[in-house]
C-alpha cells in the first residue's frame, strides 16, 4: 500500500508532497514549496535515493529500493521506495515495510543462533579437551555465524576476568596495543555478566552516549552490539562468552534466548571436559599405584620363591621352569592375560609350604618312607595357610593348595574331584608333573621330557585334565616350547 507521494519536477523543485512523505523527511509540508531537493536534504547528494532520482530522470526507466530511516523517537523504521517516470519530472512514491523488515531480521537472526547452537554442538562432540572446545566454538561464531568477534573470560582474582580464548580479532586489524584494548574492553561486560549471572547486551555502539569509550574500537574493529553470555554451573557463573556483531541492535528476544541456551550448553561441555579430565588423572594416579604394587607383589614373591630354593637347592629353578611352562600351556588354551598372570605368579611360589619341612628330607638321596612321604604332601596345606590371608588378586592360595589334587579324587590334600579343581590348578599339576619327571632329583636322575609327555597322556581323563594335557603335547610336539637346559 502506497503511503508517501512526492512529484519533484525536472528542475528538481517539489511540486507536490503529502503528509505521509514529509513526515519519512522529518519535514512539513510547507518545507517543500518551490523548493529543490537538495536545499531540503543536502546530505542527500551521492545517496542511493538521490541516484536512483537522477537516473530515472535521464533514463525515464523505473527504479526500486529499500531505504532505512530514524523516526524522531529514535525507533528504526524501512521503506520500500519506488521512483517513477512522470510528465512533469518524476514520482517517489514510498510503503512502509518496517513490520516485515523487522520479521526478516528477527529470522535472520534466530537462524543465525540456530546456527550458532548446532555448530556449539559439534565442537561439544568433537573437542578433545577445554582449550579445544574453547577455541573452536570461539572460530564457528565468527565463521559460521559472521559475528564479528568471539572472547570466552573465566573468573580471575577479586572482581577481574582473564581472557581464555578468542577467535576474529586479526594481528592485522590492530597492533598488539590496539588488541590489548579491545580485550580490556570485552572485559567490562564479561565481568558484569560473571558477577549478576545475568545477560549484558551493549547496542548502539556509535550512537549511544553512554558508550563512547567503546567507539574507537568499534570503529576499527566493525562491531556495533556485544553481547555477554555468563557460564554458569548450577547458580554460580564461572565465566562468560562475549559476542560481537557489525548491527547496532543485534541481540535482542528470541536469539538472545537461543544464544543463553549455547552458553548452557557450552559450560556443560567445559564442566564435563573437566570432570573427564579429572577422573583421567584419578585413574592414571590408580593405574600408577596399581602397577607399583603389582611390582611391589612380583618382588615380593620372588623373594618367597628364593627362600624355598635356598632350602632345597636340589629343585632350584623347578618353581621358575613350572611357571614358565604352565605360562605356556595357559596361552595355547586361549586363556585371558590377566588369568596366565595369576598362574605364573602361582606357579613360581608354588612350593612355598616345603619350608616348613626339614632340610634333611629335601635333600635326602634315596627314596622317602611313607611317613616322611605323608609330611611332604602337607606342604600344599601349608603353602595355603601362610598365603590364605595374603590379598592376592588371583585365588594364588588356593591354586596352591590344590596344585597336587587330581581329576579322580586320588590327589591330596583333600581329594578333589573333576570341576572341584581350579582350572589354574590343573594346569599348574601338568607343568609340575612334566618338569619334575624330566628333571634331576636327589633320589634319582633325569628322566627325560619323552618320559614325562608319556606320564601326562597316560593319566589324561584321570589324573589330568584332556585339554591342558593336550595343550602340553602341542606345545612340545610343535616346537613351540623347551625347558631352557642351562637353568637346570
């Protein structure tokens, strides 16, 4: 709908103006008669409304515009301005648009927070850490949403705020001075923002008085409006995310409420990324102090294992080789590491109980008697009892204990039976049976690994168990394992 009607003539004198017209000029009516163009608005020359006149009266072709005006208020407004070609010079005809100008903005600008809220999310998902996630949603801001300048402040000392990141300040837009004022600037409303916990918007920038400090700057660096977004995690603001924009009246309703969800969203990410770090260095702390006592454990154990051998230097090497065998045939089986762990730990103590026995009978050459036999078989119990209360973190008590039980019930101390055998513990009575057969011994010499293989695959299903005999044999068979000739 027309509202404004002008008739200027070729001289560029005002033949006609109505009331809608004046008032877009800030004139009265009376101010046009017999007057030009140019002695009502001098500021006019070289405008865009003042070129698209002119041509239009050369070329009598019509002419289109959008023209942007200040009502006396202060308020801003839009007009659509049409110059048309008339008998007696021209029309300048004038539509108000300012409602649907405002709707386009007010669009423009939610999707522009829109887009600000998405590519916040991505950063959330991509960072690996604070000054990751910082930084890059600093960059998306200026890149993706063309803000003009993005800073993230964290509280500092007292009432200041210390600049952690920041993205579109450019060595080349200003020297290292010039950059330091702009930061001690971004400052002002990041401070307000991280002590109320509340929104600051500055806007009007070059026209507001009350901010002629930031002029300067302004100028310079093309803002207009900043916006400060505090960082809060439950009540209390821990930073805030300052925005710059080039328009004088950016940050207003529906995109400040999106862009307050951005920064909710962003102190979410960075108290997260906090948190993961901590429980980081908490679990590297724990692995830490879990390894020391795992290496702190191993000493100690091989400790216990040379006290043994020291009493009974006929088998030095026995507990070591049976450890390294039964390491073996726990790999072939497929068991997990950690499993194989607590058997080798396990097997290198394994005659631990044989230090209560005297050393006599240790070392005796020629066969035992049945009683001294029996005081030998209670070293499985007292293995058990000296480490039962040890906190392991295998059973390596009970795979002690049971080292010597066999599938059939016939074993000692307590004549178990097929699954009442610790699988740990069936392995470890195949790598001792093998090393011991095959080994030197005061009461007899070595035997052979040969002897020793066909000992195991006799007693398969009935002293031992199938599949850790089985592994045994392919391990031998393959050439995967040999007992080392030089430790024994």
């Amino acid at each position: 709908m027309i509202e404004g009607c002008m008739l200027i003539a070729f001289d560029w004198t005002y033949l006609y103006v109505n009331e809608a017209a004046a008032r877009f000029s800030h004139q009265l009516r009376g101010a046009f008669a017999g007057r030009t163009m140019l002695q009502v608005h001098p500021g006019l020359r070289g405008s865009r409304i003042y070129d698209a006149c002119r041509k239009v009266m050369k070329e009598r072709v019509p002419r289109h515009l959008e023209s942007k005006f200040i009502y006396p208020d202060g308020q801003i407004g839009w007009y659509q301005i049409s110059v048309e070609p008339a008998l007696e010079g021209i029309f300048v005809l004038f539509m108000d648009i300012t409602q649907r100008k405002q709707a386009e903005i007010a669009l423009a600008r939610s999707n522009r927070a829109l887009r600000s809220l998405s590519a916040c999310d991505e950063q959330l998902v991509q960072a690996a850490n604070e000054p990751a996630l910082l930084k890059g949603v600093c960059r998306v801001l200026v890149k993706k949403s063309g803000f003009r300048m993005a800073w993230v402040d964290f509280a500092g000392a007292g009432e200041t705020a210390r600049q952690v990141a920041g993205f579109g300040l450019k060595a080349g837009h200003a020297g290292p001075a010039g950059r330091r004022a702009a930061a001690a600037l971004s400052r002002r409303p990041a401070q307000a923002a991280i002590a109320t916990g509340k929104v600051q918007a500055l806007q009007h920038i070059l026209t507001n008085p009350a901010l002629s400090s930031w002029r300067r700057a302004a100028r310079r660096h093309g803002f207009q409006s900043i916006v400060s977004l505090p960082l809060r995690t439950s009540a209390l603001a821990f930073g805030a995310l300052t925005i710059h924009a080039a328009d004088p009246d950016a940050f207003n309703g529906e995109e400040v409420r999106l862009l307050s969800e951005m920064a909710d969203k962003l102190a979410f990410g960075i108290d997260s990324l906090r948190t993961r770090a901590e429980r980081d260095l908490m679990a590297e702390a724990q692995h830490h102090h879990a390894q020391l006592l795992r290496h702190g454990l191993e000493e100690s154990i091989k400790i216990i294992a040379g006290t043994v051998e020291m009493r009974d230097p006929y088998t030095a090497g026995h507990q070591q080789r049976v450890g390294e065998l039964a390491v073996a045939i726990a790999r072939e089986m497929g068991l997990p590491e950690d499993t194989i762990e607590g058997i080798r730990l396990a097997a290198v103590i394994h005659d631990l109980g044989k230090i209560t026995l005297p050393a006599e009978i240790l070392s005796k050459p020629g066969r035992l008697s049945p009683i001294e036999m029996q005081l030998v078989q209670t070293h499985a119990q007292s293995g058990r009892d000296l480490l039962k209360d040890v906190r392991f973190p295998w059973p390596i008590a009970d795979i002690i204990w049971q080292h010597h039980e066999m599938l059939d019930g016939s074993g000692y101390p307590r004549g178990l039976k097929g699954a009442q055998v610790l699988l740990e513990s069936r392995i470890l009575s195949v790598a001792d049976v093998v090393e011991a057969v095959s080994s030197h011994r005061p009461y007899r010499a070595a035997l052979g690994v040969d002897a020793a293989l066909r000992k195991i695959r006799q007693g398969k299903n009935t002293l031992y168990d199938s599949a850790v005999v089985n592994a045994c044999l392919r391990l031998f068979r393959t050439g995967q394992f040999a007992f080392d000739s030089s430790n024994r």
